[in-house]
C-alpha cells in the first residue's frame, strides 16, 4: 500500500506536495540552527560568521537537493532548476531583509519582524518553488 494520494484528485496531490514541502524546509532549518548555533556553542566552531556561512551553505544543499527530489519529484536537469532555485533564494533573502528594515523603520520590533519573516517566507518560497523554481513546461 502506498502513502502516495490518488493523483486523480488534484487536492490530495497539492496537499501532499505541500507536506513534503513542509517536510524539507524543517529539515533545513534545523541543520541550519544545530550549525549556526549548535556548534558555536559546543565550541566545534569559534567564529560565528563561518558558523553562519556553514550553516547556510548545508540548509542551501539540503533545501534544493530536498525539493528537487522528494518534494517537486524532479529527475536531473539541475542546470536548469540550480540556477533558478539560487536566483529565487536571493530574490527572497533580499525582499525579506527589506521588510524586516521596512518594519523596524516603521517602529516595529526587530523580533516582531522576523517572527512575522518566519511566518512569511515559507509561503513566498513555496510560491516561487511552484510557479518559477520547479514549474514544468
């Protein structure tokens, strides 16, 4: 029996891929924060900025290996998916490093800002995942 849906009923389809979705991104994040923060504070990296490089460079590989192969079921053709995928993640970071700015320029709370960045840019990255990074032609 497979945990595959019925791919004749569309919405199962998308929840599934969302799922997955869900499933790569906190794999992502938690690599990011056992490097970032973890080994910085186990003392297996002294600086924190080569900790953070690191930590971004493993979510980067985890992410798009992740949503090529287990989310969006993608075979090969990384020339044209790892460029798109690395062009979408700059647009983001960029856009959410401006809201952030934006917000805390307009009095909002640095923490309130990235908590609403936490809420946002997984629905954003989705987005672009499905309609620019990942989209069949």
């Amino acid at each position: 029996m497979s945990l595959e849906p019925d791919l004749a009923v569309p919405e199962l389809t998308t929840v599934w891929r969302w799922s997955r979705f869900a499933i790569v991104g906190s794999l992502a994040a938690l690599a990011y924060l056992a490097i970032a923060v973890g080994a910085v504070d186990l003392g297996l990296i002294q600086s924190r900025a080569v900790a953070v490089a690191a930590a971004l460079a493993l979510s980067f590989a985890i992410a798009y290996l992740g949503h090529h192969g287990f989310t969006y079921r993608r075979n090969a053709r990384h020339r044209r998916y790892l460029p798109r995928f690395m062009a979408a993640q700059a647009a983001l970071c960029a856009l959410m490093m401006g809201v952030v700015l934006g917000l805390t320029q307009l009095g909002v709370d640095y923490r309130l800002a990235n908590l609403i960045i936490v809420v946002v840019w997984p629905l954003v990255n989705l987005a672009a995942a499905d309609l620019f990074v990942f989209r069949e032609e």
